[in-house]
C-alpha cells in the first residue's frame, strides 16, 4: 500500500516518477502479486490512468488485465475494474471528449488497433461473453459497455466470433430482460451495434424473441412521447427487418403490425413538439416504409399493405396526414409513408380516394396534396412527396386513373369546386417551371399503360383566352414547348407526350396533324446546342421515334417511310442515333432509375421520373431498329404483326370460352354432388319407410294369430254362446283391421307424394344440367338410374295396393259368411223370447257395422282409383325423361362434333403462326415465344383475380 501511496501522488522525498513508469510498476505489481488486495489496487490505479494515459496503458496493461479477468473470476471488484480499464483504453468516446477540449491528440484510431490487438485471440471475447451472463451489476455491465465498443471499432470480426460462439447471440439477448434499466438500455445498444449488416444474426436474434420485448419496452416507455430508449429500439428494429425478408414475414406473421397502431395515435392538440418525438414519430413511420418498402418481393409488400389496413394503421396515417398543427418533416414523411402503403394495392387505393380533408366544404385528401404540389410556396421536399403519393395511387390503379382523368373531360367538369384534373392543368401551364415538371410527371402517371384512357385525353379542350376558340390538351403542350421555355419545363412536356404518344396510333396520328411539330422536332434535334440542351434534343428524338414507330400510315403526308427519309436528309440517321443515346448516358438519368420515390438535392436536378426511364430503356432500342428497316420491311412486318393479332385474337376468343367452360362445368360439378347427396338422404329414407312397412306388417301378423288363439278359446262355451262371440269378436276384428288398412293407405299415399316431388325435382335438375356437354352425360345417366328406381318402387306400390284390394275382398267375404250365419242361426233361437230380442239387436248392430264396412270399403276403391291416375302420370313421366335423355345425347354427340372442329382450327393456326414467327426471326424481329404469352396472360389473369379478391 505505500507503493500505490508513492505512485498515487503521496508525500515522498524524491522526484516524482513519469506516467509510463508508474504504469510499468502498476502492471509489475498486478503480474506478481500474491495477495489480491494489491492487484485489485493496481487494476484500480490504470484505471483512473487509463484515461489520461491511454496508449500507455493499453500497451502495457492490456495482458495483465486479460489475465485478471481469466485468474480472478471469484472477485467481481476486480473484474468490474479490468473491464472498465479496458473499455477506457479501446472506446473512441473518451477520445471525441478530449478532441472537444482542444486536447492533443496523440495516435491516431487507437481504439481500432487496440480492439484488433484484444481478439486475435478468439478465447478473449469468448471470456466476454461468459463475464456479460454475469448478474453482479459491477461486472455485467462494464462487460456490456466493453462489447459494444469493440464491435463499433471492429464489427464484423467481432460479429464473426459471436456467430461461432455457442449460445453467443442467446446469451446477449438476455440482456432485455434485464430489471436494471441501466444495462437493459446498454444492452440495446450492443444489439444495435451486433446486428449491423448481417442477416445471420439478425434472424438468430429475431427468433429469440427480440420483437415482443422491444414492442414491450417501446410501450412502457410511453410511445412516440417516450425518450431516447424509444429511439434506440426503434433503430435496433429497423436492423433487424431493413432489407431482411425473412424477418419481415416474421413480424407480419407474428402479428406485429397491429401493435404498431397506437404509435400513431396523436391527439386533437398538436402544439408543442419535442424533438425527441418528432425523432422518434420519423423512425416510426421509417419502420412502416421498411416493411412497405417497393424494393422489396412484391408478395410480402402486398402482405404487409392489406394487414396494414384490416388493423387500421393506414387510417391512423391518413388522420396524421390530414391533421393540424403537425411538423412539417413528420408531414412530408407521414405522406411518403402513406405512398408506399398504398403503392399497387387496390384495397388501400380505394380508401385513399375516399378519404376527405376535415375542411368545409370537405375535399378529397390528393386535391389538398395536388394544391400543396402546384402551390410554388410549399417546401421542396413536402412537393416531392405529394409528388410520390400521387404517383403511388395511380400505379397500377386503372380506376383511379379514370377517375383523375374523367375529371378533365368536359362532361364531368364541375364548375363549383376544384378538381383534380384543374390542378394538373394549372400546374401544367403555370409560371413556376417545377409545377410544370410535377403536373406532368404526375398526369403521365394517369396514363401509364392505359391505351383507353390516351385516348379519352385528346377530347380535353383548354380556353386559353377570351374570344379565342379552344384548342386541345396536346396541341396546348406542343405550343408551349415550342416557345422555348425552361429546360425543366419541356423535359417534363417531353416525357409527358413521350408516354401519351408510346402505344397510341390515334394519339399519334393527332399529334402529327398538326404541321408545325414535326418541323419543330426535327429542328431541335438537327442544331447543335450546349450541354443543358442536349437532354432536350434527346427527348425530340425520342418523340420522333415514337411518332415513327407506332404510327399507322393513316396520314399521307407522314408516313412511317418519309418521317424515316426526312430524319436521313436533315439529321442524319448516326447523328439521329447518337442523339437518342443522350437520355440514357446523362447522370440525372441513372439516379431516377434506381428507385420510384423522386429524390432531388435540389429543384434543378429535377428533370427524370422513374417510370420514365423504364419506357426509355424499352423503346430506345426498337426504336434504333425502326429507323434502319426498310419499307419493304416495315410491311413485312406490319402485315406479320396483322396477323399475329389476329391469332392472338383467335386464341383470346378460345381461351375465353375454355374459362367459361370450365367455370360452368365446376358449377355443374357442384350442383350434381348436391343431387347425389339428396338423392343418397331420399334412398335413405326410402329404406326406412320399407323397413317401418315390415314391421307394421309382422305386428299386423302378430295380432292377427292372438286372434285366432282367442277364437279357439271360445269355441269351448255353448252353442249360442259361442254364436254370439264368434260374431263379436269378428265384427271388433274387423274394425281393427279396417284401422290397420286406413292407417297404411295413408302411409302409401304420403310415400306417393313424396315420390312425385322426386320426380318434380328430378325434372328441373335434369333441365338445368343439360346447359353442358361435359357434364350433361353424368346428370343424364343419374336420372334415369333415378327413374329405374323409381319405377321399381312404383311396380312395388302397385302390387301393394292389389294386396290391399284382396285383403277388402277377403273381409267382404267374411261379412258376407256371417250374415249367411245369422240368418241360419234365427230358427234355433226363435223357441225363447229372451233370445228373439237379442237376436234382433245383435242383427241391428250388424246391419249398421255392415253399412259402415262398406262405406270404409267404397272411401278405398276410390283411394285405389287415384293411386292408379298417379302411377299413370308417373309413368308418363318417366317416359319425357327419357325422350329428354335421347335429345341431350344427340347435343352431345353434335358438341364432340365442334369441339373437333375448334382443335383442328387452333391446329392449323399454330401452323401459320410457327411459319410466320420464323419468318420474323429471319427479318430480325424480335418474337416472344409462345411461353411468354401464356405467362402475360396467366400473369393477367392473376391480378384480375387479386382485384376481385379485394373488391
């Protein structure tokens, strides 16, 4: 202790030694020291040197203090104060500090030579590693701090040895876990720091559950009003999913987008803004934009959009974007945001159009942002992003283009409020050259591979004066860009009537009517300008090409051959070529097609739009080659493409049918599953009828034999006694089984009943199915298997009701036997007046039972007779299905008949086409195979089905 008194600045006779000896004394007495009270004093004195002699004691001590921290484990003072020394000797903070103090500094990127010098050995991070997993909070956290500064100076070695490490991410991840606030925030930021630039790690730590615990944190730290933690989650989240696609499907599957709602949730009052939230809010909608971003795989984009909107997110940004009081950078953000949730999703287009700013009277959310383009007041960047949100809700979007351009028609205009269209038009001819260039970009974006609506757009007529007459939307462009405007201002005309002009023949035709453009295009290509005019010329040179390649040689005067001969005697077809190569190779030209949002340093370097640049780099080179071919070529080629249309239409036609066929057989296919079902629940119940029959007809057996054991019963009494019961009992017999019948007609008609619905369904399923070939022969043969059966069933009726007529036949015999009874048995018992009474009362009673008898017995043979009349009209019945079935199968047979037809038709066009696509190889054009063709058109059918789906 008195040499750690000396070397601290105690009391001592001598001269005072310099830094580097006090350190190399230091660093002696932590090597060979046994008792640990003087190491651990030793590693205290570096470390309150370490700061102010850093490369002393980095070069020095940082051995000595690796090899505390490997020998002394059990001491976490000692192991707290190696960490922190060496946390001085390789963090560049400290460094920065002394840099603003106007301290000297003395080496250069220390902490970057010292990190390289501390994991050559892999074993020393490892050993970082097992100290971080430490509770002791003098331990865990100087641990903490020493791991991320080595992997801000050495990152991806570092990364590298983590990556190897067993349980090396895990055991880091536990450090959002962490009670401590402290080390829970450090360790934020070492995870930042970690996974920077791998997506090895990002996915390891993704799946250790590090969503739900950032979300957690971001949520008790209060939102967007929560501090700089908030921020550092934010940040370590946009690591993990910016540009990590697997990441991203995990959070959406996770359902994680729906917790990012009530981040946006801002209140009525906006006053007052710290800039810790408006910084916090800007990382918030920058995560949104990661997982929306359009560089990403279209599938999981459009995943993330329709989840965005089923939980409300994209509705909470809308009221941000139509709020008050909002910063101006959260705005222009909050709109590029907006932009890219609704980029190519019909969905969120459609409540994007529906959304009304709250202003009185209400006006659509894109007029406010078209006002905010065209208004010249409005900061740039905000411009370029109603520029952006403009362009994200067309693409893609044919409804929403009609609706923009239907607004410029003359018979939707509406005088009393402000359109759309009337702002582009404002914008398009208005003083300010970058309104000029935006309304264009943005009403080129409302034809983007819209033939129909290129068309529509030539009927638009502008009053450009008092007293003059109108004149036409394109003839309007061409005026202004022939009066020599800004630069800025006929780049965008250019493109605008570059991307009018591009599969338009009509569009073409009109703008050649007019005799000055030609002259004026071939002008502008043929002088030689300076360097700011040569992007002009290029783009002349590309509406030329344009008006050559699509024209249809409607006009005599400009025909596809003389356009070609005028270019040769007053440009020069190389001149002409070189000219058109001036878009391509310009720099502003590159940088507008690395990605679709419009990203300017500054308004003069707003000159391309992204979509554009695609439509340069498809017609530039077909356009080179138009200007070579021949006549004689170009009608090759015309009467080619003639009549590659006209198979294509031959094969849209099949093809259409085909869907059609097929949509019909699936309903079919349906609908005979159904019959079979209902046919399998009426056999069903068919049976358990015929079942309930027999049983009623073994009872009815049953009875009828007790009966007969009764009556021999009481045959045993005396002569008139027995009389007298014999007759009793056979009238009460009779009664029973007259009940008994009566209850079984009904049960046969019911059952009769409900075969004729049968049939009544039979015949409207047989008439409903027969609108097929391909599955009328299925529905035909199930209903004749149905009429066999039926008919079975009723030859099975039939033969019941005969019984039951031979059963009334047999009971009116048996009456018949008892009145011959009665009327023999009259003299025996005439001799006593007790018996006459008797008789004559009994007789009475018999007459009467009689009469009802055969009354029941008549109610029968009527029953019967209408039992007949329906089995002949089921019969009859039988017979049309069949005529039926004949008749469908002569429609079938007559439809194998065209379908033949059709394949040896589409046989031979395969035939034609085959020859004349290797005519066009042999010419030079260039021809999709087939393939492709099939894949467009699947690829159509595709997203025809995906707006189905989200209508």
């Amino acid at each position: 202790m008195n040499f750690l008194r000396g070397v601290m600045g105690g009391p001592s006779a001598g001269p005072q030694p310099s830094g580097a000896e006090t350190i190399q004394k230091l660093c002696d007495r932590v090597a060979s020291s046994t008792l640990l009270d003087d190491r651990r004093d030793a590693v205290r004195a570096l470390k309150s040197l370490s700061k102010k002699y850093r490369l002393e004691v980095g070069i020095q001590a940082m051995e000595h203090l690796i090899h505390v921290l490997q020998t002394d484990r059990s001491d976490s003072e000692i192991i707290g104060y190696a960490l922190d020394t060496l946390y001085n000797v390789i963090s560049n903070d400290l460094e920065e500090e002394e840099q603003e103090e106007n301290l000297p500094k003395q080496v250069d990127d220390l902490g970057s030579q010292f990190t390289e010098i501390f994991i050559k050995q892999q074993e020393n991070v490892t050993l970082l590693l097992t100290l971080v997993e430490e509770f002791d909070f003098h331990v865990r956290w100087p641990g903490v701090k020493l791991l991320t500064s080595l992997l801000k100076q050495q990152g991806p070695q570092v990364q590298q040895i983590i990556l190897v490490s067993p349980m090396g991410v895990s055991r880091l991840m536990d450090l959002l876990a962490d009670s401590r606030e402290v080390i829970r925030n450090d360790g934020v930021l070492l995870l930042q720091q970690l996974t920077k630039s791998n997506a090895a790690i990002q996915k390891i730590v993704a799946f250790e559950n590090a969503f739900e615990r950032l979300l957690d944190i971001i949520t008790e730290e209060g939102n967007s009003d929560g501090g700089i933690v908030v921020e550092d989650c934010l940040l370590l989240l946009q690591n993990l999913l910016k540009n990590n696609n697997s990441n991203q499907n995990f959070f959406k599957e996770g359902s994680y987008i729906q917790r990012m709602k009530p981040w946006f949730e801002v209140g009525d009052d906006n006053c007052g803004w710290s800039a810790q939230k408006v910084t916090n809010l800007h990382l918030m909608l920058q995560l949104v934009r990661v997982l929306v971003s359009p560089t990403n795989p279209p599938g999981a984009t459009s995943s993330c959009q329709k989840a965005m909107f089923h939980c409300g997110l994209l509705q909470q940004l809308c009221t941000i974007l139509m709020a008050t009081g909002v910063p101006a950078d959260i705005l222009t953000e909050t709109i590029n945001t907006v932009s890219e949730v609704i980029r190519g999703c019909q969905m969120n287009q459609d409540y994007f159009a529906s959304v009304n700013a709250p202003s009185n009277p209400p006006r659509p959310a894109i007029v406010v942002l078209l006002m905010s383009m065209v208004n010249e007041r409005q900061p740039f960047v905000l411009r370029c992003a109603v520029l952006y949100c403009f362009q994200c809700f067309l693409y893609k979007n044919q409804k929403g283009q009609g609706e923009i351009v239907s607004t410029l028609l003359p018979s939707t205009i509406d005088g009393n409020s402000v359109s759309a269209g009337q702002l582009l038009c404002g914008g398009l001819f208005s003083t300010d050259s970058l309104s000029n260039w935006c309304a264009a970009v943005a009403l080129a974006h409302a034809l983007q591979e819209n033939a129909t609506l290129k068309e529509q757009l030539l009927r638009v007529q502008l009053a450009t004066s008092i007293g003059n007459p109108p004149v036409s939307l394109l003839q309007q462009c061409t005026n202004i860009l022939s009066q020599g405007s800004k630069v800025q201002t006929r780049v965008g005309l250019l493109m605008l009537l570059c991307t009018w002009l591009s599969n338009c023949s009509i569009a073409v035709t009109h703008f050649l009517h007019n005799p000055a453009n030609v002259p004026f295009l071939t002008g502008q290509i043929a002088e030689n300008l300076g360097e700011e005019e040569q992007l002009v010329q290029g783009l002349c040179a590309l509406l030329l090409g344009i008006s050559i390649y699509y024209n249809d040689n409607s006009l005599e005067n400009y025909r596809k051959e003389k356009l070609k001969q005028l270019i040769e005697k007053r440009i020069g077809r190389e001149n002409f070529i070189e000219k058109l190569g001036f878009i391509s190779k310009h720099e502003l030209y590159s940088r507008a097609a690395q990605k679709p949002q419009p990203s300017f340093s500054s308004p003069d370097h707003m000159m391309f739009d992204h979509e554009f640049t695609k439509l340069v780099k498809e017609l530039e080179g077909v356009i080179s080659k138009a200007i070579y071919k021949s006549s004689e070529e170009d009608k090759k080629e015309e009467e080619v493409k003639k009549t590659l249309e006209q198979h294509d239409n031959i094969v849209t036609h099949y093809k259409k049918v085909i869907r059609e066929q097929d949509q019909e057989l699936e309903e079919l296919k349906q609908r005979i599953n159904t019959l079979t079902s209902q046919n399998e629940q009426l056999q069903a119940t068919v049976t358990q009828q015929v079942s309930q029959i027999q049983q009623h007809k073994d009872q009815y057996n049953l009875l009828k034999v007790q009966l007969g054991k009764d009556t021999q019963h009481h045959n045993s009494h005396s002569d008139t006694f027995q009389m007298n019961g014999i007759q009793s009992e056979e009238v009460s017999r009779l009664k029973e089984e007259l009940e008994e019948w009566k209850n079984k007609h009904e049960l046969l008609q019911g059952q009769l009943r409900e075969k004729d619905s049968v049939i009544e369904k039979l015949k409207s399923s047989q008439l409903e199915i027969g609108t097929t070939e391909q599955s009328s022969q299925t529905s035909k043969s199930g209903g004749l298997e149905h009429n066999n059966e039926l008919q079975k069933e009723l030859e099975m009726l039939r033969s019941q009701i005969q019984l039951q007529s031979a059963e009334i036949s047999k009971l009116q015999m048996e009456n018949q036997k008892l009145q011959v009874m009665n009327t023999t048995a009259d003299p025996v018992l005439g001799d006593s007046s007790a018996r006459a009474a008797n008789n004559s009362e009994l007789e009475g009673r018999l007459e009467q039972e009689i009469k009802e008898l055969k009354s029941e017995v008549k109610a029968l043979s009527e029953e019967k007779e209408s039992l007949k009349q329906h089995l002949d009209s089921s019969s009859s019945t039988v017979a049309i299905l069949q005529d039926e079935k004949s008749k469908l199968q002569q429609e079938v047979a007559e439809s194998k008949k065209e379908q033949d037809d059709l394949l040896v038709l589409l046989a031979d066009q395969d035939q034609k086409l085959s020859a004349l696509k290797i005519k066009l190889k042999d010419l030079g054009v260039p021809v999709e195979d087939e393939d492709d063709i099939e894949s467009g058109d699947q690829g159509d059918e595709d997203e025809d089905g995906d707006e189905e789906e989200q209508d």
